[in-house]
C-alpha cells in the first residue's frame, strides 16, 4: 500500500499540471450535471416495517385523493382578558377567517371550532382546521399568501391568532455554521503551521472535495433519491475529513522536508507514510457510513451513502491534489525561518568519512521535536507523553472514571423528535401549541389517530362504536373523536386525545397500552385497528432506532476491528481503540442527555424547551464519530508503531508518536469542533442537538481518550500491545500503513540536490 501511494504521489508531483486539470474538470462537469439535473426530492417520510407507517399506508389505500401527510394547519384564536371568543365580534372574526381560507388555492377543507366543537370549556380558546390536498413542501406560495392575509384580519378584529400545523411551519433561523467552522479552522492551521500557504492549502482541498460532492450529489439526486438533508451532511463531514486528511499529509510533508528530503521525493514519502493512515482512517469512516443502512430506514442509507462518497472524495484529493499543488508551491508551505533560509533545510551534507556532521542538525531537530538540551522547549506533546508514560495507571483510571462519570446519566436516554414544544417562544407554532395546551389540555398537542379497518365486520359502525368505547375507558385518555368513515364505510379514523404532552413519558406508555389491548377488542367488536400518529410515529421511529443500535454497532465495530488488525497487526490494539470510542460516546450521550433532556446548562447553549433525544441522534453519533475517532486512531498510534517497529522501546515509542502526531491531532479535533459546534449557532434545537453531540464526542474522542487513555494503555500492555498469533500473522496481509518500504527506498536526504530543488521551485 504505501509503496503503491510512494508511487501515485511522485506521478501527482511531476504531473502537477495534468493533476490539477483533471480535478478541475471532474469539478466543472459534475457541476454541468447538477444545473441541468431534475430538482431534487423531499426527505422521504416512509419507514418500513413500523405500524405507524402501515397505518399511513392504510390510509392512503382507504382515503384516496386525500394525503395522510397533506400540509395541514391548526389556527388557534385566543379572547383578550375577560372575553370569550364565541361573543358576537368574536365570533364573526373567526367565521370570516374559515370562509376566506376555504376558497384558497389548494384548500381541501376549513372546519369551524363552533361547528366541529373546538372550543375550550372556558370559551377563553378556540381553533379551526383547516387542511390541504398536498404536502407542505409543494404548497404554494399564493396558498401561504392567502392562509397568512386571513390571520391578520382577524388580529385586526382584536383576536389572538397563532398557527401551528406544518402549513406555515418557520424556517429555523440560520447560524454561521460552515463559515465559522472555516474561521476557526484557518486560525487553527495558521497557529499550527506558521505559513498561509500550509494553512490555506487544506482548506482549498477540502473546500474542492467539498464542491465535487455536493454537485454530484445534486446531479443524482433524482435518480438515486438523495435529499437536501444528504447534502447537509456530507457538506459537514466533508469539511471535516478534508481538512484533516490533508493537513496530516502537509504535516508530514514539512517533517520530510526539514530532514533533507528534496520537494518532490518529500511529497512522496509524505503521502506513503501519512497517505496510508490517511487511507485506512478514511475506511473506518465509510464502512460506519455504510452500515447506516443496517438500521432499515432508507432516509438513513442515502445519507450515509452520500457521505461515504464525500469521504473517498477527500481521500483522492488528500492523495493525488494536495502532492500537485505541493510541487507548484514547494517551499510555500514550510516555515518562513526555512524559506528565508532554504540551505538550512538540506543541512545534513555529508561529513567525513561520509557521515552527517552535527553542526547544523540543532535546528533540523527543533523542527522535528527532538529538542537537544539547552537549544528550544521540549514541544507540549512530548511533555505530556512522558507524563502520562510515568503515571499511566493514575491516567487510566482517572480518564475511564471521569468518562464514565459524563456517561451515566445516558442511562436515563428518551428517544423521541421534538415538534412544536421545542421551537423558540417566537414562533407562531410555539405559540399556537402553549395556547392550545393552557386551553384543551397538554395532551390536545399530541393526538393519536387511531385507523379502524371494519372490512370484516358484520356491522361496521357498531365495531367502530366498539373500538372508540373501549380506546375511552383506558386510562390516560381524555376524550375520543366521533367516527370519521371513507366512502366504502370499510375504515373509519377516530382521534384519541391522552391526558399528557407528546413528548411526555406516560404518553409513550399510554400507547404501548393501547395497542396491548388490542387483542381484547378486536376480540370483542371484530374490528382491526392501528395506532399512529405523529406523537405514535415518534415512539415507533425511537424503538426502531433503539433495536437497530446493537446490531450497528456489531457490524461497523466488527468490520473496523477486522480493518485496525490489519492496519497494526495486532489483537490488543483494535480492541482498545473499540473500548476508547465506546467510552467517547458514552460521554457524549450523557452530555446531550444532561443539556437537551434534564436542561442542565441548556441556557448556555440557547436551549429553550428541554424534551426528549432525537431518535436518530444515537445511530448518528455512533455511526459519523467512530469513523472519525478512527482518524485520530490510526494517525496516532500508526506514529507510535512506526517507531516501534524502528526499535524504540514501547514507553520511547509512545513519546516519539506524540512528537510527531500530538499537534496535528490537536488541530484536526479543533477543526472539527469548530465545524461540528458552528452548526449549534442555528435556531432549530435539533440541529443544535447534533452539532453539539457531534463536537462534543470530538473532544472527548481526541482529548481525552487519544491523548491519554491509549498512551496510557500502550505503556501497560508494552510489547504485547503488538502480539499477534503467528498463524495469523501468516494469513493477513501486510499493508505496510507505516511507511517502511517507501523510506527504504527513498534516496537519503544527503543525495538530494539542492540546485535541481532550486530548480524545480523557479521553474514551476
């Protein structure tokens, strides 16, 4: 592999020209395909294998014409202080809004609260209904027009009017996301680096990879299904991987130059050594991509198919871009002391006999990290690795206690989507639904729909009366609509209103209920029935997750594990990179469980209404941070077994690891941060939600578990850190992700001429 990728970057540094071409027209035609691509379709709603969907299906079949996710609008009027909404004025107010939105376009029907019995006992609250023959995405903007004009009349009239439904859902407002995340990552690279062009070149190659992407994904989107929200994320990883991968490769670059390589052979042994991590750690991140589609819900797979694709983009350019654009600008990147002084980077000349002479060696080795005494500060990473080496039984367990200690209340997890409860109190939805709760109830927000099918029955509204009785006598039910029949009197849909929130716990419990009780009555009127619902569709989406987290986590864990033995020919190591990102993301859940759930320090954050998690959030965290942890995984210890295998001791290897990896993993875990936490600075509460899971399981991942639980398990395991059974060790094949055979055959740096790279640097 890394004789293969020694190869690929020589070609790439020759070629530069010819490179940089093919990228820019790979670039330019993928962008051709998207502006004259079909527009792409909306996030697909459908889960199979769920009985919230197979009711919708249901419906569908049963109710033609009439969508069970039409576009739907629930218009609530509240009576100033000591009024009632049915007094004359009042009401005239509210039927003059419901005849004025049922002639609109695309209406399919407007009910009247004095005329559907919506109408708090109070008379303080009131709603009308008022529904559309198509979804909320195609409504049109002369609908939104028309719905919007008739709210404002009756607020002229003196009412309250707020509007929950998905009709005039708000868009969330829009934070710096990617652009703060670019930001700080150029602030991160110029500090790490020392040099804008060691600092912008990641980032041009990762905004590239970017760029190809999100085109390409656009141009398929309508063969393949893929969604804005497949874009959303491969956009955020794509930043992420793409900065890092390529900073890994400049970094090593710089390193191979400050030893005496010539440019172009540097380039080389950069991509073959670092270039091999780069391709492994981009593996793990798409074999997690891919087992999305483990989970069975097709939204899912087309994400992460999309964003595996935006992976192995990163990866091609790491490898072939970033060595191009290297040969144009050779010297760009390295430190200003050594372009001023360019000799300095070829001091190692051969001596008598010869040897290397030390005189000029003092600044090559500040530059590596390997600090004489008395000539520069020992580098923070190598600091650290010597402290840990000497305590690592204290490290262990103070990192798996304090890890362990954030996870806990993960114990404690509810899964659910947030609605309306967790918008911002200046939203008209947020509004509409605290308006309802005060005057119906906080069960009235979270209606569960429950589709009767009578096909069998011998008296079809005898079954449905039947069903609506009993669904009445449970406990924790307030109410039960009147029977709703389609055409073929064959399926009747009736509304049953619990007696708590949507989001709340005995609601959830209030459903499993119902639908224990199923048998009985379908025992007792012959009626079949489903329980759905946006409030049952929640709890179906949460449990699905929840059964699909094991067998995901069984087969991305499996496979990676597979892959790191292959990587480090070992057993132990694979097993203590699986135990460290375990206990990562079991921090970052209890973090997310702390904040968005218990609403400790949710206010920080701008957290407005704490509820349950996100049913998606677990397989997301799992699935995005172990592909990245494994960034960090093998560049690291790649590093540390680079050294081994060179004959350093296991503790000295551990700190030579840490002086040339500790930094650029520093930078990397800071990039992503940066733009996993820049999408926290939006409005909607789950995309909060993610950002901050995502930038949180970062930190721990790289600053806690890379930094001090791995070195201070490979000081205890030692050698055996590397054992591997000789049969094996035999039957695996040898990847050679260190380096070994490239820097073989490399020509020393002494051989290396400093006028050809003179040359080369001139006539570029």
């Amino acid at each position: 592999m890394s004789t293969f990728l020694y190869r690929v970057a020589h070609w790439a540094f020759r070629r530069r020209r010819t490179v940089v071409l093919v990228w820019a027209a790979v670039l330019a035609t993928v962008f051709l395909g998207a502006a004259n691509s079909p527009e792409a379709p909306e996030d697909s709603a459908s889960l199979p294998g769920i009985e919230s969907q197979q009711a919708f299906d249901l419906l569908d079949e049963r109710f033609p014409g009439s969508e069970a996710d039409g576009a739907e609008a629930r218009v609530v009027f509240v009576a100033a202080d000591g009024q009632q909404v049915t007094s004359t004025a009042n009401r005239s107010a509210v039927d003059t809004l419901v005849d004025e939105v049922a002639d609109g376009p695309q209406v399919a029907g407007a009910t009247s609260p004095f005329d559907a019995h919506a109408v708090s006992e109070d008379a303080s609250t009131a709603y009308a209904t008022i529904t559309y023959r198509t979804t909320a995405d195609d409504l049109t903007e002369a609908s939104k027009e028309a719905l919007t004009e008739a709210v404002e009349h009756a607020r002229d009239a003196g009412l309250t009017v707020e509007v929950g439904g998905s009709a005039l859902e708000t868009e969330p407002a829009q934070g710096v996301g990617e652009v703060l995340g670019i930001v700080v990552a150029a602030a991160v690279l110029l500090i790490t680096f020392g040099s804008l062009a060691a600092a912008g070149l990641p980032l041009l190659t990762a905004v590239l990879g970017v760029g190809i992407s999100l085109a390409t994904i656009t141009a398929l989107g309508s063969a393949l299904g893929f969604s804005s929200t497949v874009g959303e994320l491969a956009m955020m990883l794509g930043l992420a991987v793409g900065i890092d991968y390529s900073l890994f490769v400049v970094s090593r670059y710089r390193e191979e130059r400050a030893k005496g390589y010539q440019a172009q052979e540097a380039a080389a042994l950069a991509v073959g050594t670092a270039g091999s991590a780069v391709v492994f750690a981009g593996l793990t991140v798409v074999i997690a991509l891919l087992g999305l589609s483990v989970v069975g819900v097709p939204t899912l797979t087309k994400m992460g198919i999309g964003s595996a694709g935006t992976v192995l983009v990163g990866v091609l350019i790491a490898l072939t871009a970033v060595p191009a654009l290297l040969g144009f600008w050779p010297d760009a990147v390295l430190p200003r002391r050594d372009r001023e002084s360019p000799r300095r980077t070829r001091s190692r000349r051969p001596g008598r006999f010869g040897r290397n002479t030390n005189r000029n060696w003092n600044w090559n080795w500040n530059r590596q990290g390997t600090t004489p005494a008395g000539t520069a500060r020992t580098p923070w990473g190598v600091r650290w690795a010597r402290f840990v080496t000497r305590r690592p039984v204290a490290v262990l367990l103070l990192t798996v206690v304090g890890l362990g200690a954030l996870a806990v209340p993960s114990l404690n997890l509810r899964m659910g989507m947030p609605g309306a409860e967790s918008k911002p109190t200046t939203t008209t939805e947020r509004r509409a639904y605290d308006a309802l709760a005060h005057g119906f109830g906080p069960g009235f927000n979270g209606p569960l729909t429950v589709v009767v099918d009578v096909k069998g029955a011998d008296d079809p509204a005898a079954a449905v009366t039947g069903v609506s009785d009993r669904l009445a006598d449970i406990e924790g039910v307030v109410s039960v609509s009147p029977p709703h029949f389609n055409e073929a009197k064959d399926t009747a849909v009736v509304s049953a209103v619990p007696s708590t929130g949507p989001a709340g716990e005995q609601t959830q419990d209030l459903v499993r209920t119902i639908r224990g009780e199923r048998p009985a009555i379908e025992s007792a009127t012959g009626a079949d029935f489903q329980v759905t619902g946006t409030t049952a569709l929640n709890i179906d989406v949460g449990q699905k997750m929840q059964d699909a987290l094991v067998p995901y986590l069984a087969v991305v864990v499996g496979l990676a594990f597979l892959l790191l033995m292959v990587v480090f020919r070992s057993i132990l190591v694979p097993v203590k990179a699986a135990l460290g990102f375990l206990l990562s993301v079991g921090a970052a859940l209890g973090a997310i469980v702390t904040v968005f759930q218990e609403g400790h320090g949710a206010g920080i954050f701008g957290v407005e209404e704490t509820g349950p998690i996100m049913s998606t959030m677990p397989i997301f965290l799992v699935g995005i941070v172990f592909g990245l942890a494994m960034d960090y995984q093998v560049f690291l210890v790649s590093r540390i077994r680079e050294a081994h295998i060179h004959g350093e001791q296991p503790g000295r290897a551990v700190v030579t690891g840490f002086r040339h990896s500790a930094q650029v993993v520093g930078a990397a875990a800071l990039i992503m941060m940066a733009v996993f936490g820049g999408f926290m600075t939006g409005g909607e509460s789950m995309v909060k939600m993610v950002g901050f899971g995502l930038a949180s399981a970062v930190f721990f991942d790289a600053f806690v578990v890379r930094m001090a639980f791995v070195p201070a398990v490979l000081t205890l395991l030692g050698k055996r850190a590397w054992w591997l059974p000789g049969r094996l060790d035999r039957l695996l094949p040898r990847v050679d992700v260190e380096g070994e055979a490239p820097t073989r055959r490399a020509p020393a740096p002494d051989d290396a001429s400093g006028d050809d790279d003179r040359r080369e640097s001139v006539t570029v």
